[in-house]
C-alpha cells in the first residue's frame, strides 16, 4: 500500500470511524493524518496504518503545491476536503 503525501484516507477504527483526512506523513507503522480544522497541519492525528483506507487520489491545488514545494496551510488542506466530499 502505497501511504503518498497529500493522498485522501478514511479511518476505518476509533471514534473517529468513517471521517476523511489527507495523508501528512507516514512512517514504518503510523500514518500522520490532517484536516486543516481539528487535527492540524502542526499537530497532526496519529493513526496505525491498519486502521486507515487510502483513497489513491490528490487533490490537484495540493498536488500542484507539492510539486512546486509551496507551503500547504490548514486552509488549503480544508478547502481540498471540502471538494473531495462535495464533489457529486
């Protein structure tokens, strides 16, 4: 499974079952996940990798900002949740 910067992830476990976040980091066990609201970018929510479902897409506004090493805010990884769960 491949845990990428910036890639969506639902959590599968705990009490925060079925929310969605982005992927901030990742480790050996751990994934560090964000939502630019309650789990921000300088404290991200720690999370076994068992225990999340990665969705392989990336929203493109923080795809471009990677690949162009911009900084990414709270507000940007916010935003980009908005338009992954609004999107119909």
């Amino acid at each position: 499974m491949d845990y990428k910067i910036g890639y969506y992830a639902v959590s599968k476990a705990g009490h925060d079952k079925g929310k969605t976040y982005i992927i901030w980091n990742a480790d050996d066990e751990y994934v560090y996940l964000v939502n630019g609201i309650t789990k921000k970018i300088d404290e991200p929510k720690k999370k076994k990798k068992r225990h999340v479902q990665i969705q392989c897409c990336m929203d493109d506004e923080v795809k471009q900002k990677l690949n162009n090493n911009c900084k990414i805010t709270d507000d940007d990884i916010n935003e980009a949740l908005d338009r992954h769960l609004h999107k119909k």
